[in-house]
C-alpha cells in the first residue's frame, strides 16, 4: 500500500512541473482526520468533527464532511423532507445525544494556493458570508528528535508558535507533501498529528487514500462572501458567540437565565491572537 502511495505522490509532484493543464486534472491525496476540540473547559466536555484534506499539486482543500454534507442537501428540493427524516431516526436512536443527522460543525473552509503563497479562508457568522486571507506555510518550525508511528508512518515532531498558541506536530517523510490539517504546513513531509500544547485542539489522521484527480468541495460557490482580515473576523464571531443566548432569548421570549455563570464561553478559538488590539492580519 505504501509503495503505490508513493508511485502516485511522485504523480502528484511532477505534475506540478510537466503538465499544463490545471491541479483539478492530476492525481490528488484525500485524507481523513478526526479533529477533536474543547466544547466547555470546565465541564470537561470535547466536540468532533471528521475534517478532509484534499491535496493537489497546486492547491489544497481543508473542510469538515458534515459541514460539506450540510451545505450541499441544502441546495436540494426536498431538503427539509430529508432533514427531518435524518434527524428524527438519529433521535429515535441516540435521544437528545444525537448527532447522525445533518448538520453543520466546523465552519470554516481552509483554500490553500501554493502558487500565490496564499490561503484563504471561507467561513461564516449567523449566516453572512465572510473570507480573509492568511500567509501560507507561516509557522517557524522547529524540528525534534522525537519519533513515533501514527497510522503506520514513522513521524518526526516539530514545535512551533502561531497565532497566539503553542502547536506540536508529527509529519512523515515517507509522504513528501508539505501540507497538513487546518492552516499547518511547510514541513518535509505530511502532518499526521498536530494539537496545541493546551490540548484545546486535536487532528489525528485515520485515513489516506489516492484519488484520480483533484476533486474538492468548493464553499466559495455557495454565496457572496464579504472580504474582511482575520482578526476582525474572529473578533466579530467571538461577539457573536457570546451574545447569542441574548439573541435566542430576545427572538423567542424563553428566558435563558443570562445571569448564569454555566451561559459563559469557556473555550476559544484554534488562533488566540484576535484579542490583541491589532486588526491588520
């Protein structure tokens, strides 16, 4: 398996350099990762998301499958039928813990290009569209001499520092991709593993497979999105956040006891950074 994996990446690489036609023509890695994330500090509580990487020789894709699945049945006719089918038998199963319907959950759309040496970002805050731009490949790594098997690849750790939080990853060279999940990049080879050194935040590879050609669920098409900077964006959805039990309260009438410590946030974003007074990045 892992010599047809590399016959395929050696595909992916040259491609980048012999054929003229555009990334979404040459083969492409799709991996999985299981991204787990604090949903409330206090009451010990995570969240889960299975998150895909789509990686081409030109440009990548990082999005959550529920989020895709969401967004895309919302498009059909009949969506409300199937919404309600889908949730009425996870509730019938699982009760008030359900989960096994449509939804959505991670929100943002990681674009990267590795042309332009850009990422953008697609994401939204109670339904208004917004994207920014962010510098690709911008952690300073630090490799170690640490070593450990993840989904059978030897990976080497690196350390580094960026937008406001301490991260560690795991990347193999065995794969000689310089990607990784969210926003993480720029290593010799591919991140298995990646999570803050708060353990806030979590991604952990379960799947790699190849695919023929580059094949990936693209948000900018779903609407209008109003460009904005990265920190004002984060700043404006962390306002929103917190002021969405008043919101829910204000457009139903049903009081939500506001005064109640247990209604404050106690968990934060992948990036910490937004809450300095800078607003240009």
């Amino acid at each position: 398996m892992k010599q047809k994996l590399l016959l395929i990446l050696g595909l992916i690489l040259n491609y980048g350099y012999i054929n003229s036609q555009t990334a979404t023509t040459v083969p492409a890695l799709k991996c999985q990762y299981e991204y787990t994330s604090v949903k409330d500090s206090l009451a010990n509580s995570q969240k889960e998301d299975l998150m895909f990487l789509i990686a081409g020789a030109k440009e990548s894709a990082f999005y959550s499958y529920y989020t895709f699945q969401a967004d895309s049945i919302r498009q059909e006719p009949d969506y409300e039928q199937k919404w309600k089918q889908t949730f009425l038998a996870a509730f019938q199963k699982d009760g008030a813990s359900a989960s096994n319907f449509y939804f959505r959950r991670s929100s943002s759309y990681i674009y990267k290009n590795f042309s332009s040496g850009k990422i953008t970002i697609y994401d939204d805050i109670d339904n208004s569209l917004y994207c920014y731009e962010d510098s690709l490949d911008s952690q300073n790594w630090e490799v170690c001499d640490s070593i450990k098997t993840v989904l059978g690849y030897k990976c080497e750790m690196a350390k580094a520092y960026y937008h406001g939080r301490r991260w560690i990853a795991w990347f193999t060279c065995d794969i000689p991709v310089s990607n990784g999940p969210w926003k993480l990049g720029g290593l010799p080879g591919l991140i298995l593993e990646a999570y803050d050194m708060d353990f806030q935040h979590r991604f952990v590879i379960n799947g790699i497979q190849t695919i023929k050609t580059y094949t990936a669920y693209d948000r900018s098409k779903y609407g209008k999105f109003k460009k904005t900077t990265r920190k004002k964006f984060l700043k404006a959805k962390r306002k929103y956040e917190e002021d969405s039990a008043r919101l829910i309260q204000a457009r139903t009438g049903i009081d939500l006891d506001l005064s109640n410590a247990s209604n404050v946030l106690h968990r934060d974003y992948l990036e910490t950074d937004y809450q300095t007074s800078a607003l240009d990045k």
